[in-house]
C-alpha cells in the first residue's frame, strides 16, 4: 500500500527525518519497502493560459498556440497534443528548464514555425504516466505560478501490510499507528460524519446472507460528471489510484482514507430492484476492466432484475458504470465475509484495491459512515441532493469483543515494569475502550481476542529493545535420553 506523508501530516504529527519514520513503523511489524519523492520541483515551469491557437501550415497534427505566462508578452508554442481548448491551464516549460530525464527545453522551431517553451504532460513532468496529451490544471491556478506551487513535493512510503492488520489499509488507520507509536494526538478530517439515518428498503433483495450480511445503497440525484479538483486528483496519484471523474475518485477516495471500499452505479442502467445474490452457473459479466468474466454459481453478484451489475466486492461492470452522461446515481457500500471475496477474486485471476481489502475483512462499523463521507464530498464536488435515509438489508457483524487484561501478567512476559497509565495509553491510542472486565476491543482490531494480544501491543509501542535481556536457562550436559533421541532421529531419516 502507498502511504503520502502529506496526507498523513494532515492527520497526525510526524518526525522531520524520514527515515526514523520509517525505522519506527519496521520496528513495530509494519514493512517499509521503499521510499519515493514526488511532486514537481523544476525551475521554470510555469502555469501557462491558452489564449488562442491555429494548426500549423505544414503540419496537420501540430497547433501554434499563443499563451500567457504571466510575464506580460505572449509567447508562442507549437504542440502536438489535442486535449485542450482556448482558455485552458496548463504547465509550460521554459527556456532553460531541464524535464526529468535531462531533456533541456530550449527555443527552436519545429517545421519551420518558431516554438518558445513547451506544453507538458504528465509524464514529462513526472507526475504520473499518462502521456496521451496536455496536463489540463484547474482554472484557479494563477497564470504565471511556479508549477510547484499546485503539486508540492511529497514522500510516498510503499508498505507491506501483514493479512492479520486490514485496519492499517488506509490513511486513518496508518495515522492511528503512528499516533499511538508517538503518543500523539490522532486529528480526524473534520468532513467525516456519524452515519446517517438508515433503514430496511423492499428496493434490495438480500438472497445471500452468508455471503453478504449487510448492504447499503443511497440515492444521489443531479450530479455532474466531470474531472475532479486538484486536490483530490493529487492525493489519488500520491496513492497509486488512477484518477477517473469526480464520483469515481470520490470513491476511491474515501476508500484510501477510511478503507471502505465503495461503488457508484449509473442509477438510469438499473432495471427495478437490487439483488445481491449468486451468479448462475455460466453467467457472464464485462468487467470495469473491458474484460468479460464467465462466473460459478458460489460468485457472489450484485445484479438487477435481469443481469449481474458487479462482480461484489471485487469489480463493478462496464455497462453498469458511472460516465458523463450519468446524472443520477446509486452509492454502494457494504459488508462482505472474506472468504467468499477471496475465492472469487482467485478463481477470477481479478484482483482490486477492493477485494484487497475485502478479502482481509473490512469495518462493519465503518459501511455507514463512509458512505455518509462519500456522500457529503459528492454534493460538494459533484453537486446534487442526496437522500437523506440510505436504504439497508441484512445486519452489520458484531466484532467488539471484551478481552482480559491484567497488568501483572503483562509484565510477567515482557520482564519489564509497564506502568497502569502507560499501558491505558496504548490500549487507548489503538482504539481499545476500558470496561469493568477488561478492554473491549474496535471492530477494525478483528486480530485482537486473547490477553497476549494486548500485551503484544504494548510490546510493539515500547520496543522489544526497551525489554532487559535475562537469562532464564543454562546448557545441560548430554544425557542418555539424548543419545537415545538421536540415533531414533538417525534411524527415521535413514
């Protein structure tokens, strides 16, 4: 998973060195297995405004633009990109700027026409692969602004998560960690909400309740597709995800920063009612990907009244999908038990950001509230009215179970003096609530059931080598029950 440092700092306070940072995160199980820089730090890479452009007279693929760069005189550009209109935004290079990859920018002519700087994308800029044609930037960015201005340097950290911690698959649950690891406060986006009102709805059928205990759905009518702000198209690629449009982004989104997996449908591509149910034996599904899936009749669907919709949990459908003619949609989010996501997802050979974190097992107490967050950045974005009840079938999983603790056990087996408020400051921190017969354990801490768990936690936060080593045995010389062993030994591998 890509964790940004940015959105982290956002959440909770973090070390000035790197490196300790990630030290830190090794040291308490989570593998760090790289670093990356991002962000656009080029000297003389300008916001530049399109004010007019014509093709050029020996080149039909080329266009003369003439731009603004903020310096008071137009200057001409001759680009082979298509992606742009008059009055679009876009980062322009400069005589004298160096891209990544040494390639120096320089004035000159292509086809006899006079070209002063360059129209970038992307990918020449290093941000992100797509090379298809100009980087469109936001309307408010001001014409003449240093590019790095919009897209400030930022640290990615690539970490490997262990099966057993679906909890740290997302911003909130990473930013969680370290607090507790730091003993910092943990600042929460103040856009989250409680989840909204909810209620049973005739609209869902639930045909399979092993499989999917609780489905939610909620109505978002007069949105406007289209791309999404900065802001959010950064955090995306900080992230690894490929921004799409707004809806979608906002999705994934939430899933990058709560780590519930959501899904839009085009609400005018649903015939009648919902069903979650099992695929038919042979039915077939075109993926978000463009490829067509034949499914067994264990794959779990999401499917209106006369076709599968979404393979669930793992990818949406192609012709169930969210594009710009869409103006009414249908937010899904909901609780899958894991295995059943796991098993598709490898008999498919089709994994996602999604079933990743499905298959691992995600919040129940969180369906609701990312959907409630989704929502509210859609209305936002997207504009539209949302419905104020989300329609439910089935119910959330109970996961809050109430472990033992004692404090003297726990330093019995770390051979160490933990003290009563240390050991509540940990408990705390990673989302535990004190009751009278132990601590009761969030439903986003599933891995959490015994009394050494917690000490394990602890153990974590203080650091194996803040615990004295001792030495609890000695050798013993060979006794015959040895010599016995080891010829009964010799003997079976023999």
């Amino acid at each position: 998973m890509k964790v940004s440092l940015n959105w982290l700092k956002e959440l909770v306070a973090l070390p000035a060195d790197t490196d300790a940072l990630a030290d830190l995160l090794t040291k308490a199980g989570v593998e760090v297995e790289g670093i990356e820089k991002d962000g656009v730090d080029i000297d003389k890479v300008v916001v530049a405004q399109i004010s007019s452009f014509e093709q050029h007279p020996d080149a039909e693929r080329l266009s003369v633009c003439q731009v603004d760069d903020g310096s008071g005189e137009p200057r001409q550009i001759v680009c082979g990109a298509k992606n742009f209109k008059a009055g679009d935004k876009v980062p322009l290079a400069l005589p004298g700027a160096v891209l990544p990859g040494d390639f120096k920018i320089k004035v000159g002519k292509l086809r006899g026409v006079k070209s002063e700087g360059m129209m970038c994308s992307g990918k020449e800029l290093g941000l992100g692969d797509d090379a298809a044609g100009l980087l469109i930037l936001s309307p408010d960015a001001p014409v003449g602004a240093p590019l790095a201005s919009l897209y400030a340097g930022d640290t990615i950290l690539d970490l490997e998560i262990t099966p057993n911690r679906p909890d740290l698959l997302s911003h909130i649950g990473m930013a969680r960690e370290i607090a507790t690891l730091l003993d910092q406060p943990l600042t929460l986006p103040a856009g989250v909400p409680e989840a909204p009102a909810a209620q049973s709805s005739d609209c869902i059928a639930l045909e399979a309740p092993d499989a999917c205990p609780f489905y939610t759905a909620r109505k978002i009518s007069g949105v406007k597709i289209g791309p999404s702000p900065e802001w959010l198209v950064a955090k995306l690629e900080a992230a690894g995800v490929r921004p799409i449009n707004n809806v979608v982004d906002i999705t994934n989104y939430v899933m990058m920063e709560m780590g519930q997996p959501l899904h839009a449908f085009d609400l005018a591509k649903i015939n009648g009612s919902l069903r979650i149910r099992t695929a038919a034996a042979g039915e077939q599904l075109l993926a978000l990907d463009g490829e067509t899936y034949e499914l067994a009749s264990h794959h779990l669907v999401i499917a209106d009244q006369s076709a599968p919709l979404a393979i669930a949990g793992v990818m949406g459908g192609e012709l169930s999908g969210v594009t710009e003619a869409t103006t009414d949609i249908l937010l899904e989010s909901a609780w899958f038990t894991p295995s059943g996501i796991r098993r598709a997802s490898r008999e498919l050979g089709l994994s996602s950001d999604s079933s990743y974190r499905f298959e691992r097992g995600t919040d129940p107490a969180g369906v609701l509230r990312a959907s409630a967050r989704a929502a509210a950045l859609i209305v936002e974005i997207a504009g539209g009215t949302a419905d104020e009840i989300t329609a439910t079938a089935g119910t959330a999983p109970e996961f809050s179970p109430v472990v033992p603790f004692r404090l003297e056990r726990c330093n019995e087996v770390l051979g160490s003096a933990v003290s009563e408020a240390q050991a509540t400051q940990i408990l705390t921190g990673f989302g535990l609530t004190k009751v009278a017969d132990g601590w009761k354990v969030p439903s986003f801490r599933q891995d959490l059931t015994r009394e050494i768990d917690l000490i394990e936690e602890i153990a974590r936060v203080i650091g194996i080598e803040a615990i004295p080593a001792r030495i609890l045995s000695r050798p013993a010389a060979a006794s015959d029950a040895d010599r016995r062993h080891d010829q009964a030994m010799t003997l079976r591998r023999a």
